[in-house]
C-alpha cells in the first residue's frame, strides 16, 4: 500500500504542476505534467519558434510562468602558452578546455514568443578551471521559483536573481573545489534551503544555503572511504529530495557511496556502498515501488535498485551491469525502469526484479536524460536526433526527429509544448 501511495504522490504531484522549475521537471525525475506533447517535429514542423542564443551553456532550460530562463558562459580562450602551463597542474587525462576568462550569465526568453527579454551578467571568472570538452562551464540547471531564479556555477559561484528585474539579489562564491572536468551537479531547492553537491577530486561534501540570504546553513563531508586516486574521488550527480518511510531524505551520489541526508539539518541518515569503483556520477536517482534507482557511472557502470521500504538503511535488491549510463538518468514509469547509455542503447527492465524487457540501439552518443509525457518517452542525441518511444514493456519508435544542432541538456515540457535547446538554440515546439 505505501509504495502505491508515494507512486501515486509522485504522479499526482507532476500532473497538477503548471512549471517546469528544476532540472527533469516538477518531481525531478523526468515526468512532464502534460499529458500530450509534440511528437513529430523539426527544423519546420510544427515550430513555434527557434531563438539563437549567444555563448556556450548545456543547461537545461526552467520555466515559470511565461518566462524561460538558461544559464549560458561567454568564453575567452588562454593562449597556447598560457593553457599549458596552467594545465600542468591538471592530473587527469581527459580532453579539456582552457580559457582565459569566462562571463557567466543567465538568459530570459519570452515563452509565447521566443524573444529575449533579459541577459544578465552574474560572475565574470579569471583563469578558471578547465573542463572537459563534452562539458561547459554553464551546465547545472537552474532552479526557479516564483519570483527568483537561482543559477549555480559549481566552484565559480552561486547567484540569487530576482526575475522581475534582472538584479542579482546575492552571491555566494565560497564553495572552491576542484572539479576537474567543469561544475556538473545541478541545484535542489527544499523549503527555504538550495541544496547542491561539491565532490571535487580535492574535496567532497553535499552543502546547503539559505535562499534568502546565500550563506550556508549547514555542510557536510563524505564520510564513505574512497579510493586513494584524487581523479576517483569526483563526482557530479545532483541530488533528489523525496519521503523515504515518511522521512524527508537528500538522496545523494557521492563517489563509491550513495548517502541520505536529513536536508534540514545536513546530517547522515545513512549510507550504502557500491561494492565497486564509482565516479563522476552525473545521473540523478528515480524513486518509486519502494526503492531508489542509480548508476554508478564509470568503471565500470552499474545500475542499482535499493529497496528502502520499512527499512532504516536500504538495501541492494538487484543490479545491472548491462549498458548502464554514464551521464543520463535513468527514468521510471510505473514498473518499468528506462534508461539510454552513453553509446544509445535503450533499455528497459522490470523494475522490480531487474530482468531484461528489451534492448534495442537508437544509435548516436547521449548525454541528455530520457524524459517522459503522455505515454511518450523522449531520448535526445548529441547528433541532434530526438527519438520519441512508446512507453510500455514492447519497444516502438514512434517518431525519429532531426534538428541543426547537438543536443547536452533534457527537455521541458509544459502547456502540451516540448522545450528543447541544443548547442545553438532554444526551441518551441507546438503539437501537430
């Protein structure tokens, strides 16, 4: 009975929201409130509007009300000479980017018209970290609410904007970690506190602040033991906030570890460990049936179930190791759990038990996270090609749908509209 009571919370919660406020929507797993969206759409089908936007950001666009808001950064590149010796101090062997200097701003669209009606500059950064290529330095997604938006940069900064008038109301720049790749983990707005992720490869802690004022409320350090190589200790996962046996509880991935937090307080409520190698996890956690569903990420990538249900601690249900993602989340819908890895493979298990429904390649390379509206479920390429399934234990493609750029963030869907921005634009797109 409980766990048909939190599945029927979740789904009620997302058909009576009217916003897209955080990144994969109004319960943060990926559900639109809409119960139709676009299906077939493209370059000139059923568009509403395209809007170019300037700099580079994978943000996930948010959405209040008539206003659309981004985050995206303004690059400078350092000189060859420049970038190499600032990258001698970089430990990693990823394909990075380095600049001289970075504006980091946020961008306001009109949502009937696709118009820009606000381009905010929030923190001009000198010499910052590089990141990786496949990453920006604009890509956690805002939160929003009614009236403030609140853009997080990772180690560069948090900014509080009042959405009315552009005008930052704070700053919070305290936060100094060494990312890596680039500031991955998206912000989680809980009552009055904006709860994030810092696991850096130098320093790893969850922290939150209050939303008024900016300053921190409360931090706290990962306890698990990790491995002894600081490149295995980072982590970019975002956390999710739900009811866990009547507890209030921050899911959270850290490296090797998964923890639950009280989201008042900061303290541990408890913590599992993966049993294997797990970093830079960007997928965020799905709740649902009585459990809580992640990937590992890398080395290699493992896709847990965690039964939770009357339990004080959770405990491993069942695991997969068969193309599990990287970077998208996973996305559930009742009791089947989907998820598309890096290299577009979609797969869909029994989420109970964890055996194998289907299997099928949509081909291309993902970094976006699957999102689900109206039965239709919506898996968007880095080739710009957005794959449109039915939701159900039978695979079928209804549409296959192309557009000019790549695609990095997840889609918001709200009023039957479908959201998108690639690497060069933002998109409306109307049903047919």
């Amino acid at each position: 009975m409980k766990t048909w009571f939190c599945l029927l919370l979740v789904v009620t919660t997302s058909l009576h929201a009217e916003n897209w406020q955080q990144w994969r929507g109004p319960d943060g797993q990926g559900h639109a409130s809409s119960v139709q969206a676009p299906i077939t759409f493209g370059e000139k089908q059923n568009l509403a509007w395209k809007r170019e936007l300037p700099g580079r950001g994978y943000s996930s666009p948010v959405i209040w009300g008539d206003q659309i808001w981004v985050t995206t950064a303004i690059e400078k590149p350092a000189s060859p000479e420049e970038a190499e010796r600032r990258l001698k101090a970089n430990t990693g062997d990823q394909p990075v980017t380095v600049l001289s200097s970075v504006l980091l701003r946020a961008i306001c669209v009109d949502k009937a018209t696709g118009e820009i009606q606000q381009d905010i500059e929030l923190l001009e950064v000198r010499d910052p970290q590089w990141v990786h290529q496949l990453n920006s330095y604009a890509s956690p997604t805002p939160v929003i609410e009614d009236g403030r938006l609140y853009c997080h940069f990772g180690a560069f900064g948090t900014v509080c904007v009042d959405t009315t008038s552009g005008s930052p109301l704070w700053r919070n720049q305290e936060n100094l970690i060494q990312h890596e790749n680039g500031p991955g983990s998206s912000p989680v707005l809980w009552k009055d506190l904006l709860l994030f992720h810092c696991d850096g490869s130098d320093q790893q802690y969850i922290t939150a602040l209050d939303k008024t004022t900016g300053k921190t409320v409360w931090k706290t350090t990962r306890s698990g033991e990790m491995h002894a190589n600081p490149q295995q200790k980072k982590a970019y996962g975002t956390p999710l906030v739900a009811d866990l046996n009547g507890i209030p509880t921050a899911i959270s991935t850290g490296a090797d570890w998964l923890y639950g937090y009280d989201p008042a307080t900061g303290k541990e409520l408890w913590k599992v460990a993966y049993g294997q190698l797990g970093f830079s996890m960007s997928p965020r956690p799905v709740v649902g049936n009585g459990m809580i569903y992640f990937s590992t990420s890398f080395s290699p990538p493992t896709m847990f179930a965690l039964k939770y249900e009357g339990l004080k601690t959770p405990e491993v249900a069942w695991s997969s190791k068969k193309n599990a993602p990287s970077i998208p989340s996973p996305l559930l819908v009742g009791k089947e759990l989907y998820f598309v890895n890096d290299g577009g493979i979609l797969s869909c298990l029994d989420a109970l038990t964890g055996d194998e429904v289907y299997r099928e390649r949509l081909g291309g390379k993902f970094t976006s996270s699957l999102t689900h509206a109206g039965g239709h479920i919506y898996a968007c390429s880095r080739e710009g090609v957005v794959t449109v399934v039915k939701a159900g234990r039978e695979f079928g493609v209804v549409a296959t749908n192309n557009l000019d750029g790549g695609i990095y963030s997840s889609p918001a869907i709200v009023d039957e509209a479908l959201f998108l921005r690639t690497d060069k634009a933002l998109y409306r797109f109307k049903r047919n």
